[in-house]
C-alpha cells in the first residue's frame, strides 16, 4: 500500500481545507441581504458550504482514500488459535472424558 496521494488526492483535500475555511462567514454576519426572496444571505451561503462538503467529500472517497483500509477489512476476522477458540478452552475448562 502506497501513503502517497495522487494530484487528483491532493486536490481533494485542498477543497475540503478550501470548504472548512469558507464555513466561517464573518463577512457576512451583519448582513440583512435576502437571497431568492425569503433566504437570508447567511442561510444561502450555509447551504452552499453544505452541498460543497458533501462533494468534498465524495471526491476524497474517489481519489485519496486509501486501498488498504477495504483491503484489510476484506480478509475478514483474523483465525484463532485452536488453544484459545474460546474462553472456556483458554481457561482450561474444556470437556474431559
């Protein structure tokens, strides 16, 4: 497994540190300004942030996600040995005939 992203990665994260600094709006806290005739300018733009994270996002599960982690978790539970299948086992208080 390779650690190292790809342009297209590096791109991806750069809009989701891009989304998070746009999330805080301080230039528009005082604004009265209303957006398609009922939403609040303020409003307008979270929703805008909302719709941008989200494709952020989603473009970092396409392009810097790393293959390992599937990897790893499609090799299934890791086999025990026959000693400690259970605790019962492990606690030498199996069966004796």
């Amino acid at each position: 497994m390779s650690a190292r992203l790809t342009t297209r990665g590096k791109l991806a994260w750069g809009l989701v540190a891009l989304v998070t600094v746009l999330h805080f709006d301080f230039w528009w806290w005082d604004s009265t300004a209303i957006v398609f005739g009922f939403v609040p300018l303020t409003l307008a733009h979270q929703i805008g942030i909302t719709l941008g994270a989200g494709l952020a996002w989603a473009l970092v599960m396409r392009f810097a996600w790393p293959s390992g982690v599937e990897e790893w978790a499609d090799q299934g539970p890791i086999a025990k040995p026959a000693r400690e299948a259970s605790p019962r086992a492990a606690a030498g208080l199996g069966r004796s005939k």
